[in-house]
C-alpha cells in the first residue's frame, strides 16, 4: 500500500517521490492518502489523560519525506480542517472546532508545519544519520507547538505540561522515528535498485 501511494503521488518533488515532477493530480492524491493514513493513526490509541498515545505522528512524518513539504501539509491540512468542520476524524471518534483548543491543539496544529521541515532536512541527504537527524527534529517541531499549546491554553504551567505533553510520548516517538528512518530507507534503496537494473 505504502508503494502505492508513493507512486500515486510522484508529482512532487519530494525526496520520496520521483525526481522529475509529473501532475498536479499525483500530488492531490498522495495528499488526500496521507490525510486517510493520519486518520487511521488517529484510531490507534493508547488513552492517556489529557493527551492520548496515537500512531498519527508517523503518517505526519513520513508524508514529508514521501510527497514533500507542499502536499505533505496540504494533507494534513485536509485531515485537520474536517475535524475542525466536526468531522469525527481526530483521537476518540471527536471532532469540531473546540478540539483545536483544547490539550491536543498544539500538536494538531504542528502537523501542518512538520512536513515541510521534513521535507525540506531532506533534500540535503538521504543518509541514515540525517534521516534520524530530520525524523527528529519533525517530533520536536511536534513537541514543541504541543507542549507551548498545552502550556498556554490548559496547564498554565510549562512543567506540568512537559510532564503530561511530552515525557509519556518519548518512548514512543523514538520508535516512530526509528520506523520512519526504516521505511524510508527501505523504499530508497528499492528505488535505486530498480532504476539500476534498467537497460541504459
């Protein structure tokens, strides 16, 4: 599935995708494909209060890297902006306004930035260490627009929201980097294998 829609949205020139640009219809579906992964990671959930455990952040991350920053954002823009029309597309079935100011808007918020830092890290080098390097700084950006919201509008105080925004979610971050790192890794040397093995 992931190579389907990796192929689908070739018409970026993101470091994933093709590197001759095709259609505009490429990129609309690849944005449209992330935006459904997001809402399937929304769905997979550990409840934690008042921030759940979701795998969402890893379609976040890897839209970046598969369709580049423009249409990476514009998916997670479609995902953010049906929630916030009350669609029920975010963590628990909810959706509405209201959530962007609640505890999870910061990080719902950061999913339309965080692709174009991705995507953008990785126009440099698609080494192993730099794929760490831009997965990670993806998360902070995450962390970063979570915690400030939580802060903010919720907690009232920066501690308590890193103690319930951010050190529940380490682990698991550093594993969807790591799977991040992984996938895109993989996808990149099964690339260059197959234009490899073409006949000049």
């Amino acid at each position: 599935m992931y190579e389907r829609v990796t192929s689908n949205a070739s018409a970026v020139a993101g470091p994933m995708a093709a590197a001759t640009p095709r259609t505009l219809v490429g990129g609309l579906v690849g944005a449209v494909v992330f935006a459904g992964l997001t809402f399937v990671g929304a769905n997979i959930v550990i409840p934690l209060f008042p921030v759940p455990i979701t795998l969402q952040t890893l379609f976040v991350l890897l839209a970046g890297a598969a369709i580049g920053g423009r249409y990476g954002s514009l998916g997670q823009a479609i995902y953010v902006g049906a929630g916030a029309v009350g669609l029920p597309v975010f963590a628990g079935g909810l959706g509405g306004p209201g959530i962007l100011g609640g505890p999870t808007g910061g990080y719902l918020l950061s999913f339309l930035v965080a692709p174009f830092i991705v995507a953008a890290l990785l126009r440099r080098s698609r080494s192993v260490p730099w794929l760490l390097f831009s997965f990670s700084t993806g998360t902070a950006v995450i962390f970063i627009f979570g915690v400030t919201h939580l802060a903010w509008w919720y907690t009232g105080d920066v501690s308590e929201a890193l103690r319930v925004g951010l050190l529940p979610f380490l682990p698991g971050a550093a594993c969807k980097v790591l799977a991040a790192t992984s996938i895109s890794g993989a996808y990149w040397a099964l690339a260059e294998r197959r234009r490899s093995s073409r006949p000049v």
